[in-house]
C-alpha cells in the first residue's frame, strides 16, 4: 500500500485506526506483559523522580523525524546492487508526498502529526530495504558526528539539579526504541563527560516499541497514552515521590494529574494552545512553570508575569 492510500484510510475511517495498521502492523498496549518493559522495570531502583518527556522538552528536535531523516539519507547511500528496483521506486512514490507533507507541517497547513505519522509509515513499511542492524550503527555514528544529543540549557540545568539531589531523572518518550535508545546512550556519554558516571548511571527512560519482526508495535505517541502507562507504572511501587514533571504540549495537562499538591509542572518551549488555554486546562494544587529558551534567552512567564532567569 502506498502513502497515499494509507493517508486516506487514516483520514476517512469513522473508527480511530493508526496509519500502522494499514501495513498490518498490530498495536498493544499491555506494556507490562513485554518482555521490553519488565527488562527496563527491573532496573529501575526505588526511589524519588523527575520524570521529563523528550522530544522539544528536553531534545532540541523530534528524535523520530530525525530518524526519518537519516533513514533517506541511509537508503541512498547504498549500492545499487543491493536495491531491489520494484520496492526502491514504490519508496520514492512514498518519499515524494513524504517531502510534500513536510513543507505544508512547516508552514503549518496541516497538523504537524500528519507529517509524523507519514514519517512512521516510512520507516516502518521499508525497513525491510536495508540491513536493519547496519543502518541503527549509521545512525548512531550520524547522532554522534552531528552533536545531535544537544539538550536545552534548561533542561540540562534541571537535570543536573535532579541528579545532585540523590534523585532519578525518567524520561517518558513516544519516540521508538531503535532511536531513542541510541539517544539514551549517547546522552548517558554525555552527562558522563560532564558531571561523571554515578550521575550518568541515574538517568533511565521508557519509550515506544517496535518490534518489526513480528508486525507489532507499543505506543506512547499520544498524551493520553503516556498518562495511562504512568499510572501502571506507579503501580510497581518504585516511586517513593515524584518530585516534579517536564513536558510541551496541551494534552500534558491530563498528565499533570497525576501531581500531587504543589509540585513543579514545567512547559519546556509549550505550543501556543498551551499558553491560551491554561486557565480552562490547569489544575489548581500544580504549580505550573512555563520556560522558553532562545538563543542566549531563557526567560520563565506564569500567569501573565514575566521574568527572565539567570
């Protein structure tokens, strides 16, 4: 099937599908029944947390797009007798509309999702073009040579504060695990380099998982989505306290329920629905923080009050 088709089943179907399903591909959500998430329950230690969504909160870009990104760049740099012409011309049908898409989520014309989505379906519906464990070392070395771990000034202060308080620092990240973890380890090397290895070795994360194989997939794109997967994960009895939250979107504000009184909520760069509609969306026992950071600016603004930070 190609993009097109996929987008207009996913736009015209009256019940809620993901574009992935139209490649086949399950979607679960009993996460705690993958051996993926017990491995990474068992690692957590009991303690207290920051927990701090990735992508635009505390990551510079959307670790998913760049996926995409380094995937075409992957793809055509290989030889020519190791593509199959039938599948390559069907990518680059698929690739086109991918490009257009791009331009119009830029110029905000379509929602930024619908661009996303196609990525998915990109990545997901050819990997099979390529060697999947050569490209994955292509991208860690591009993450790697690029400087793409490059966190927000904030976020790393607030990480750094997290960790020198005996505190553990979670990231919860709907980005899929064959980039996300190559992130994880890089920025495990990085906060490594710059305040040691006891510091690196308290930062942990869940994410989505695919599991290609199979045709099976575990997401967390959605906000809601993560809400439900904190719940059960406060289940497990591993929080002594959650100390406060990072996140950037409207739909974080299910998330900030989970607070509890007067504990930090902050929007790292929010979207603008986040600043209009906070008075409709907050909750009153959250102390919400809203950061921007521009260049050589990080300025804090609460309920109309404007400050810069240091």
């Amino acid at each position: 099937m190609l993009l097109r088709e996929a987008l207009e089943i996913y736009k015209n179907t009256e019940w809620k599908i993901d574009i992935l399903e139209t490649l086949g591909i399950q979607i679960k959500t009993d996460y705690f029944s993958e051996k993926f998430y017990k491995d990474r329950l068992k690692q957590l230690p009991k303690g207290r947390y920051f927990l701090s969504d990735l992508d635009w909160t505390f990551f510079r870009w959307t670790l998913i797009k760049e996926a995409f990104t380094v995937f075409v760049k992957y793809l055509r740099s290989l030889d020519i007798e190791k593509i199959n012409v039938e599948q390559y011309k069907e990518f680059l049908d698929d690739f086109k509309l991918f490009k257009d898409l791009e331009k119009l989520a830029y110029n905000k014309q379509i929602d930024y999702s619908e661009y996303l989505n196609a990525g998915l379906f990109l990545i997901y519906k050819h990997h099979k073009q390529v060697d999947w464990n050569d490209f994955l070392a292509y991208l860690k070395d591009y993450f790697y040579r690029h400087q793409k771990v490059n966190p927000f000034r904030f976020s790393l202060n607030k990480m750094r504060e997290i960790l020198n308080s005996d505190a553990y620092f979670l990231f919860i990240s709907w980005s899929s695990n064959f980039v996300f973890d190559i992130y994880l380890e890089l920025l495990k090397q990085y906060i490594w380099e710059l305040f040691g290895k006891r510091k690196a070795d308290k930062i942990y994360g869940f994410c989505a998982y695919a599991n290609l194989e199979e045709n099976y997939v575990y997401n967390l794109y959605a906000s809601n989505q993560k809400f439900e997967f904190i719940s059960r994960l406060k289940e497990f009895d591993i929080f002594e306290e959650i100390i406060g939250w990072m996140w950037d979107t409207t739909w974080d504000y299910w998330i900030s329920n989970h607070l509890e009184e007067w504990k930090d909520f902050y929007f790292i760069n929010p979207i603008y629905s986040v600043v209009v509609n906070h008075d409709k969306n907050k909750k009153d026992w959250v102390k919400y923080h809203f950061i921007n950071e521009r260049k050589d600016l990080i300025f804090e603004y609460e309920l109309g009050k404007v400050g810069v930070l240091n």
